[in-house]
C-alpha cells in the first residue's frame, strides 16, 4: 500500500470498511470491483458522513468559576403589614407555592382595632343617609333650608370616604370572618427563605422578612473573573455552564451584566449569566464552571476537532476527493475553542473532510 499525500483506496480497504459501517443493513451483499477501480463500496458512500472546512472568526474561551443564585428580578421577600401571633403555617422551606397561596394566617389585636373602626365607619354611614334624607323631605315640606341638605349631602359623602378606606384597609390586609389576617405569596416560586415558626409572635415594626419566594425558571450564574481576564470579557459574550451535578450537561447563557468593580477582599469583578432553568435542575448555591466564548478578529480555516487525528506528535485529517481518491493531510493547529480547531496550515476552505470512522480509515491507509 502505498504510503503519500495521495492515497488510492484499494478493494481490500473497501471490504474492510464496509464491514464497519453497513452492519445496520442486514443481507446486504457486497459488489466487488476489481482492484484498478479503486471505487468505494456502494455501502461505504451511503455512510459517508463529511465535514466541510469553513474560514470564520477565531473564538476565544475564558474559563471561570462561579455559583447559581436566584434570578433577583424575580425573586420577592414577604413582610408582615401588622403584628401578631402566628396561627396557621402551611408551608415549609423549599416548598413551591402559586401566587394568591396562603403562606400564614395571624392574629392581629391590630386587625380587630380595624375591624372596630370598619364597623363604626359602617354605622356613621348609615346615620348619614338617613339624616339626608330626613332633611331632603323637611326641604320639600318647606321645613328645612338648602343650606340644610347640602350639610346633610356633605356629611354623607364624608361617612362615604371613612367607610370605603377602611374597607380598603381590611382588603390589604386580607382578613377573614373571624378577624384573622392572611399572608399570601405575591407571586408564584419556590420558598428560598422562612423566617417564622408557628404560634410565634411579633411586632411588625421589628421582625424581618418572614418569607422570600423566587421564581427558579430562570437563574443567575455568578462568575468570578480575575484582572487578566477583565479584557476579555464582556455584556453578550456566550457562556457555556457545566455543574459537580451534571457534568456532561451543559447550559448555554449569555453574560447580561458586569459589574464594574473588584471585590476588595479577593480582586476579582463579577460578571452575571442569565440561564433558563428547564426542570428546575440548577439550585441556588450550586458551584458553577462557566466557559465564556467570544470572537477575534481573526479569520481562520476550522473544522471540528472531533475530525482531527492524533498520531506520532503529529495532526492529520482525512480530506476526501471523491470515492476514487482520499488525502491524508497533516494539518497545523492554531488552537482549540470548545469542539472547533482553527487551523494554521494543510487545510483549505471549503474541502470536504471525513467526519466518521475517520481513525479507522487512517489506520488502514498508512499501516
């Protein structure tokens, strides 16, 4: 067999390699030719999986570390409006609530002072409009002045105004028949937080947020960047993330912020990924490697590195001709960006390049 820059396929290669790759077609006979066609087998063309070389701008790959945290633009932390004393709490940390859900019920000697003034209100209302209407027939009997019915008008829209604030006031505070007040989750999401037991007790004016619910569809990676790196980030660049969870997973993302300024303590700036959370797989805390991608302005010929051979020190990839005729060309490597190699020398744009069984075929032309 002969050994160059261009290599003839002879039958027995042939044979060879439609072994390999036609064993999915049961009872498929072999065509043989003679040995001066040099002609690929029909089965070896059907297979034939190609790559073309393409000239495009070379990427460069920062790698950083980094943590999941929750989206913030969609994550809310729960206050009490009054004090009281827990009496209801169904719902744990970790739980997962809709929006309008009841997160804890509270009984409030501030709600009843409410509940007091609502019902007063109520009352002064009622009197109101009777008084006006009372003054209204003393008007048309000729017993009472306008100056008497506007009073009278002028009152009842000020009962109005008392009683429809504090309706208003009960409705915020969402409270039920029996006085109690409701906490609801504003929005729908996970509860990330919880800062109360039940039958606790607090003053509103003192007492933290009670509740912090976020929404896990979407997550922030933070990443770290050291001050070599800080040219070579920037808003926009690609981010591929992998996790110690789901090493052979990969979240694509773009960096959507970078905050302009180093962490006094470790030196670094922190640059934010946005990624959608599909399944809820990323957990807030989660470490994080984040392989930010961006482009040069350099052009150069690249083909996938999974198409390159390794032999000898040396690269080579297997440029096909035609089915009479495959080169094997040892290729120079400027770098490898992620799964594309740019290349340097021995491959031209536009060639076809076998993309399967590629080791195999260079195996038995150069033995």
């Amino acid at each position: 067999m002969r050994r160059n820059n261009h290599v003839i396929l002879n039958l027995t290669v042939v044979a060879l390699l439609a072994t390999f790759t036609s064993c999915s077609e049961e009872a498929t006979e072999l065509v043989t030719t003679k040995p001066e066609s040099h002609s690929l087998h029909p089965a070896m063309l059907r297979n034939l999986t190609l790559d073309t070389a393409r000239t495009e701008l070379v990427r460069t790959q920062v790698n950083l570390t980094g943590r999941v945290g929750n989206n913030l633009d969609k994550t809310v932390q729960v206050y009490p409006l009054v004090g009281g004393v827990v009496e209801a709490l169904p719902v744990s940390f970790g739980d997962y609530v809709k929006k309008g859900q009841v997160l804890a019920v509270i009984r409030s000697g501030e709600i009843a002072s409410l509940q007091n003034q609502s019902s007063a209100a109520g009352s002064d209302l009622a009197v109101a409009r009777k008084n006006l209407q009372v003054t209204e027939d003393l008007f048309g009997s000729g017993l009472a002045s306008e100056r008497d019915v506007a009073t009278a008008r002028q009152e009842l829209r000020k009962a109005q105004s008392n009683a429809g604030k504090s309706r208003k006031q009960l409705n915020v505070y969402g409270v039920s028949a029996d006085g109690t007040y409701t906490l609801r989750a504003p929005i729908s999401g996970f509860i990330t937080e919880k800062n109360v037991t039940d039958h606790m007790q607090f003053n509103a004016d003192n007492v933290d947020n009670l509740f912090t619910i976020s929404d896990l569809t979407t997550v922030w990676v933070m990443a770290d960047v050291f001050q070599t790196d800080i040219a070579k980030v920037q808003v926009g660049n690609q981010a591929d993330v992998t996790t110690l969870s789901y090493p052979d997973k990969h979240f694509t993302g773009r960096i959507d912020k970078v905050f302009n300024v180093l962490d006094p303590a470790s030196k670094v700036m922190k640059v934010r990924v946005r990624l959608d959370n599909p399944g809820y797989l990323l957990k807030p805390g989660m470490h994080a490697r984040v392989h930010v991608s961006s482009k040069s302005n350099q052009r150069q010929v690249a083909t996938a590195h999974a198409n390159i051979i390794f032999h000898n020190d040396r690269n080579f990839v297997l440029v096909f001709k035609g089915p009479k005729h495959i080169e094997t060309r040892e290729v120079n490597i400027l770098k490898t960006v992620g799964k594309t190699s740019y290349i340097t020398s021995g491959l031209r744009d536009g060639e076809p390049v076998i993309a399967q069984n590629q080791l195999l075929l260079y195996k038995h032309l150069n033995d």
